[in-house]
C-alpha cells in the first residue's frame, strides 16, 4: 500500500530513499507520483531526498519547467543541477507548437486528444519522442491504441530513447505500449532494456514483450523466451511456448 505524504515526511533519509525506489512508487499512477513529489519537494527535505525526487519528476516528463527553476539556485549542486538540466532539456525538445499540443492532450477530453494525435501523427517524418510518451502517459486507451497502431518504421524516432524510458518508473501501460512500439519497428533497442522487462510484474507486458521477440525473428531473443515458458503466469507461459513453435 502506497503511503501517504505525511508518513513518508517522518521516516528517515534512508527509508525515503528506499520508497521513492521501490515497487510501492512505481506501482502508482503518473499523476499521483508527480502530486506526490510536489508534496514533498515544498518541504525542507534534505538535499539527498530533494535531487531523488526532483529526478522522478523529470523523469516524468512533468512538463511545468517553471516548476523547475525555482530549484536552480538550490545551495547542494547535485539538486541545481538536475533543475538545470530539466529546464534544458525541456526548451530544447521539440517546438513550443509541440509542448502545447501535450499540454492539450494531458488535459483535454478524449475525442479532443484524438483529433490532436491524429493531426500529430500524420506525417511519417520525425517524432519528439518526449511528446509520444507524454501523450502515453495521459492513460487514455483509445490514445494509447492509436499511437500502437499508427507509429511505424516510417517515423523517425530514437528508439534507444524509448527503451530506456520502459525503465523509469512508467506504468505498465505505458511500457506495454513502449514495447509493443518497439516489436512494429523491429527495433533491437528491445534488448537495451530486456532485464528489466523480464523482471516485470504485469502480464500485459510480459505479453507484449513475447510478441515483440517474436516479431525480430532473432536468436537471441530465444533464450529470453524460453526462460518466460517457466513465467509464473500460466498466460505468459503458454504465450512464450506458442512464440516459440512458431519460430
């Protein structure tokens, strides 16, 4: 059960660290984690625990850099500089036309967010991929299957990109979604990140993952799915024998 901001406040540096870290925090949604660490980032945290959390929220894709630079003249160096390099990343990323288009889609409603992808994804040119992954993290299905069915090869993305957001604290929707992207463009990307993803608790994207390696038609994506033919979950272990036959 994930614990609430007033509790978190009293544990010690350590145990702080170790929640912000563990299943409990990744397990919770994209807007409670971002709620959650703008809670606790306007107390007086020690240093440590102000960087840890203040990387979450860039991880996140939080977009509000305004937000960040209040913490650039932050007296620990480790805290101003990832506030720095937030407020960079985030001016160099894709055009302003862009970032107002997520902003649009995060809090439009879902006939709206359509209509934007749509128009988004229409040329098969180059993708910002920190805008495909925001419009992912807006936990709309119907967002979520059209950017699946609609981002080809034909785009130009940074898969190495796309694969090492699957490990920063995403949802499993989201990374469902990152690998099924992946196994289309028959990236080998897939591998930067396969640790990660075999260790994964959801069956949705232990799913995901088999079709993906089943997609590259590749060797060594074998070994990865013979060892998901003694997966805990029954689905995923008949999934990984089919894959498998069939290759």
């Amino acid at each position: 059960m994930a614990i609430d901001s007033r509790h978190f406040l009293k544990l010690k540096a350590a145990k702080q660290v170790k929640y912000l870290k563990g299943n409990e925090f990744i397990g919770l949604s994209r807007k409670k984690k971002i709620e959650f660490l703008k809670t606790i980032l306007n107390e007086n945290l020690p240093a440590t625990i102000t960087a840890c959390a203040l990387r979450l929220l860039k991880e996140l894709n939080y977009p509000d850099r305004y937000y960040f630079r209040k913490f650039i003249y932050h007296p620990d160096n480790s805290v101003a500089n990832i506030a720095k390099k937030a407020v960079k990343e985030w001016g160099e990323s894709g055009s302003s036309g862009t970032r107002a288009l997520v902003d649009m889609l995060l809090d439009g409603k879902s006939d709206d967010r359509i209509l934007l992808l749509n128009y988004f994804l229409a040329e098969k040119g180059e993708l910002n991929e920190q805008a495909l992954i925001s419009f992912l993290c807006t936990g709309d299905q119907k967002v979520c299957e059209i950017i699946v069915k609609k981002v080809t090869s034909e785009h130009q993305l940074d898969d190495a990109k796309l694969s090492k957001a699957i490990t920063k604290g995403m949802t499993w929707y989201v990374r469902a979604a990152l690998v099924e992207i992946l196994g289309n463009r028959k990236s080998e990307h897939l591998f930067d990140c396969i640790d990660f993803l075999m260790n994964d608790r959801n069956v949705e994207v232990k799913i995901k993952l088999i079709n993906a390696l089943a997609k590259l038609e590749m060797e060594k994506g074998k070994p990865y799915l013979q060892k998901l033919t003694s997966d805990p979950a029954v689905l995923v272990r008949k999934k990984a024998q089919r894959a498998l036959q069939a290759m």
